[in-house]
C-alpha cells in the first residue's frame, strides 16, 4: 500500500547504507539459512509479542513459534522478550531486509 514518510521513520532510515545498517543487518547472520526462524521473529514482533495470533498467523503451534524464538535467541543473543534487545531486532530486521533487497553498500 501507500505510506506516509512518517509510517516509516525508522523504517527508512535504517534503511540508508551505511556501516551501522550493515552491522545492524550481520546481527541476524545467524539464522541465515533459516527462514523459518526469520519468519517467526518477523510475525513475532507485528504481532505486538503475541505468540498465540504469531502462533495462528503462521499456522503452527503456539509451542512451535516458542521453540522458534528460543532457537533464534540462542544464535543471535537476542531476545525479543527483551526490551532494549526488542528495538535492537527491529532495527535489525529493517537493515537485513534492506540488505537482501540488494541496496548499495556504506562506502
């Protein structure tokens, strides 16, 4: 659909090379090869940290999208439960999409 910059402040600027947008994107280096645990994360967090509507969005068990994110916090170090960890996911994920789309590099 159609945004407003101001639905996507962060969005966007996270988005901008740079060598923190590529620092932020190398955080989920981890689960590279593992779109599962991506995609859980991902419905995970637009789901306001709900497992049961993450759990029914992505069609699985509400203990399914626990063990997924457990596995994730243990190959990333982050934990989405936590709340400076919770921003630092979302910037992260906003970089690694921008970086998978093929924007240009910092530098």
């Amino acid at each position: 659909g159609l945004y407003l910059l101001e639905d996507v402040l962060l969005e966007y600027q996270l988005s901008r090379p740079s060598p923190a947008r590529d620092r932020l994107a190398a955080l989920l280096g981890p689960l590279a090869g593992r779109p599962e645990l991506l995609d859980t994360l991902r419905t995970f967090l637009a789901c306001g940290l709900d497992r049961r509507r993450a759990a029914a969005r992505l069609q699985v068990h509400r203990n399914t999208v626990d063990y997924r994110l457990r596995r994730a916090t243990e190959l990333t170090g982050l934990d989405a439960a936590r709340g400076a960890d919770l921003l630092t996911l979302h910037a992260a994920l906003a970089a690694h999409d921008a970086v998978r789309r093929g924007e240009p590099d910092a530098g």
